[in-house]
C-alpha cells in the first residue's frame, strides 16, 4: 500500500481547497496530480507532506496513519518548482545534508553521494555550487538530495515550472527513466496535461479541489468521464447537439454538448454516405501538422488537425467546400456543464 487519502478535506476561510478527496497511490507508481491553476493540487500535496493538516479526512502512508505524523516522521522526500539548495553549500554537500544530520558515518556518505551523483548524471559536478549550475542540473540536484535519504515517498511539486520549454522535455524523459531504476512512489504536481502524459502511469485530474478522474493516460484521453476532463486533456470542438454533426441526433436532446477532438474529424473532398459539408475557412502549417478551421452548414466552426501526409493528399485550399465525417464523438447531457 503507497498512499491512502480518505476523504480530504482542506478550508482556507470559506474557500474549499480540497473537497472530499479519496485516492489510492500504489506503491512503487509515478502519479500526476493534473489540473489548472488554484485546482488544489498542491495543497493536497502538502497534506500528504505534512506541511498543511486536513480539516477532515485521513492520509495513509505505506499501511500507516500518518494523519497526524509530523513532517520528519513521514519519511517523504520533496522537490519544489522554485530550487532550493543550500547556496553556501557544495553539491556533494547538499545531497549529503541529511545523511550529515542523521550522522551517517563519513564513508557511507560519500558512497551514497557517489551513487546519487551518478543516478542523476551529474558526476564531476560535485564540488561545484548552486551558482555553477543551470536550471535543470539543480533540479537534479534537488531530486538526488531528496532521495539521499531513502525516502517511502517523494513528492514533486510542478520540479520542471521554472525551467524553459527544451529542458523541461528533456528532464521528463529523465525523471520517467529515474523512476524506472529506483521505484520510489513518487507523485508529481503540474498543470500542464503533456508532462502528465509523457511522465505518469496514472493521472488524477483536479478541478475546484475535487478529482474529476483517475485513470491512465490513454484511458483519461479516450474515455473523458466528465466535460472538464474532455476540455482539459487536450484539444476539443464542443458544439450543440443541433448543428449537425451527429449522425443519428434522435438518441440526444437539443441541449447536449457534442465533444469532438480534432484529430477525430475525416475531411474528404467528395459526399459520401454520413458525410457532411463544410467550408474550409482557413489553414494553419505548424510544420508537423496543419490545423483547418471548417464552418458548417448550421455556421458553427469546426477546428480538424491533420497530418501533412493526409493534407497533401487533399490539397485543401482556403474557400473550398469539403465533406466531413466524425470518427468518434462524445455527448455530454447540458446539465453536465463545465464547472
Ligand atoms: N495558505 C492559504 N491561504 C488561503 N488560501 C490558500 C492557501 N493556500 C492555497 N490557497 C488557495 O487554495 C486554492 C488551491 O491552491 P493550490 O495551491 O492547492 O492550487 P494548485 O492547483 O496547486 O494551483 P497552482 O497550479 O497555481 O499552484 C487556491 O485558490 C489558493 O488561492
């Protein structure tokens, strides 16, 4: 057993940050708390932590009630957005800092901090200083330093958010490889649905304190449980249930949302059975796909990403008339707004 939370629970004032949240963390995964800005995530990180104590509720670590533990109790290693390394301390010093305290003997650090050096792939950075170091490096620093000690489990809260776009994607390669190698139940905070994809097993997405969904990457992609879900992960068309787009319309009410993503939507350029027709609006090249903005017949606009191969195929062309088919749909009831 990872981590337990048992009916969370976290007011600031009357504000619900965290609302009635339960989850399970199986032990040795990589889990991505998901969600946009002010969604609970780190709070409900800092609960597991033991930086913040829940109004209500229960946290399990590894089979214990840690409830009420305090922080040092709980074992958990950390890494935060915004480094925080000891900047009068070396590398080696600052990943041997707690083995230091805990008076490990001197060869046993040494060793450990030789392995971490290597485990992040920063050996022959030891002597230098925080100031001699990029973003990303410190960062990797940060992660070898919280994991000196053997953490039970280690919390990351948006560890990459401060780094620029190229060494992000580059540090979630590493981190999925780290996790691979040393298996610490590990959960990590973003907002941005791609790092979640790219780094996590599971996904738990966020929204107003509450969990929308939990699930795997692909699962959360293709089965969205909720609007929100659907909006969230990744890019999506949502139109009336009247303008058009469905098949056989008689199954839903006027009211219902119909979630139709992008890459969903086969353009041709003759009627076909199911087809319908569409004018394309305008083209955008991003180089490894191009993006259509069709308008229906009812006037709704319909973004279609496609491949350059299938767009070469076609040789769409601003004002064309096209013929489009829906591979898959998503109808949500109108009561089921995005909150
Ligand atoms: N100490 C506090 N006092 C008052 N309100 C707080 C406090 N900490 C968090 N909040 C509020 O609780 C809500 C959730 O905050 P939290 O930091 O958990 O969100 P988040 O999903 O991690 O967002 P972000 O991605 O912006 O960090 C926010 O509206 C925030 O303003």
């Amino acid at each position: 057993m990872g981590i337990v939370i048992e009916n969370i629970s976290k007011h600031y004032g009357s504000f619900r940050a965290v609302d009635e949240v339960s989850l399970e963390i199986k032990t040795g995964s990589l889990v991505a708390l998901l969600g946009p800005s002010g969604s609970g995530k780190s709070t409900l990180l800092r609960i597991i932590a033991g930086l913040e104590i829940p109004d209500a509720g229960e946290i399990w670590l590894v089979g214990e009630n840690a409830t009420y533990h305090s922080v040092q109790e709980r074992n958990i290693g950390f890494v935060f957005q915004h480094y925080a390394l000891f900047k009068h301390l070396t590398v080696r010093e600052n990943i041997a800092f707690a083995m230091d305290l805990r008076k490990h003997p001197k060869h046993r650090i040494r060793q450990r901090v030789d392995e971490l050096l290597e485990l992040v792939q920063m050996q022959g950075f030891g002597d230098r200083y925080p100031s001699q170091l990029s973003g990303g490096q410190r960062q990797r620093v940060a992660l070898a330093r919280s994991l000196a000690v053997q953490p039970r489990i280690l919390l990351l809260d948006e560890p990459f958010g401060a780094l620029d776009a190229k060494v992000r994607k580059d540090l979630r390669v590493w981190l999925r490889n780290l996790h691979s190698e040393v298996h610490v139940t590990t959960v990590f905070v973003t907002h941005d649905q791609e790092e979640a994809m790219e780094v996590a097993d599971e996904i738990v997405v966020m929204n107003q304190g509450r969990v929308e969904q939990v699930g795997k990457p692909a699962e959360i992609y293709d089965n969205p449980a909720t609007p929100f879900v659907m909006s969230f992960i990744g890019p999506v068309n949502v139109l009336p249930a009247d303008a058009g787009i469905l098949p056989n319309k008689s199954a839903v009410s006027d009211h219902d949302k119909v979630f139709l993503r992008p890459h969903d939507i086969l353009i041709k350029t003759h009627a076909n059975e199911n087809t319908m027709s569409a004018i394309v609006e305008r083209i955008i090249h991003l180089g490894w796909e191009i993006r259509v903005e069709l308008t229906l017949r009812s006037g709704e606009i319909l973004n279609a990403y496609l491949s350059r191969e299938e767009f070469y195929q076609l040789q769409l062309e601003k004002g064309q008339r096209v013929y489009i088919k829906p591979k898959q749909t998503k109808v949500f009831p109108a009561a089921y707004a995005i909150r």
